[in-house]
C-alpha cells in the first residue's frame, strides 16, 4: 500500500540499498544506530505522529511502522505480552545495571589497587 511504501522509500533513502521488504528488521538489512537517528528524523518529519526512538526497536520492520502510522492508537499494534508489560512497568521504578572495566597500573584487582592506594 502507499504508506507501507512512503516507509520503505525512507528506508531505503537511509540505507542507501535499492530494495527493502516488508518484513525485512532494519538492522538485519544493514541498520546501525546512526542510520537509526536518520531514518527517526526522516519519519518524524514525514508523518504527524508522535514517534520516539523506542518505537522503532518496537516497530522494527517497514510494515510494523506503516502499521503504527495507520493506527489512531500505537497499543493496538503491539504484541498481547508486549501491552501486558507496559502496563505491568508503568508501576514499578527503573533500575539500571551498570558494568565497568578498568586497568589498574601495578594491581591485578580491587583489593591490590586499594592497597597500593593506601
């Protein structure tokens, strides 16, 4: 159809490629996060519709995006756990785990670091 189209023609823009499916995910058809940011500029300003980053890992292929833009409401496209789970995290605080590595000059761990500190 002709929105399913207008997205793939976008799609198409920002992966510089000459063809796309439908079903096709973005990042499996040469997607990265910078071509993520152009093809979220690129869609916001063609369609008056509140669009968020988020929603294109939610809406990860072209029909799923024309999908959204078609509909008068964006929990209507989305999977039956996908509605449960934000309903169910509307409540609850967010949490962030937070790894990290470092390279401690003289100490093969924490407990050397801290001592050569010392």
């Amino acid at each position: 159809d002709e929105l399913e189209t207008t997205v793939a023609d976008v799609w198409k823009e920002v992966l510089g490629v000459e063809k796309v499916g439908l079903y096709d995910n973005f990042f499996d058809v040469g997607g990265n996060s910078l071509k993520m940011v152009r093809l979220f500029s690129r869609l916001r300003s063609k369609f008056e519709k509140e669009l968020t980053m988020p929603m294109l890992f939610r809406y990860p292929t072209v029909h799923d995006q024309a999908s959204y833009f078609r509909s008068d409401n964006a929990m209507e496209h989305q999977p039956e756990e996908v509605k449960k789970e934000n309903l169910l995290s509307m409540n609850k605080n967010d949490v962030a785990v937070v790894g990290m590595a470092v390279r401690m000059p003289g100490a093969s761990n924490l407990k050397q670091f801290w001592s050569n500190l010392e």
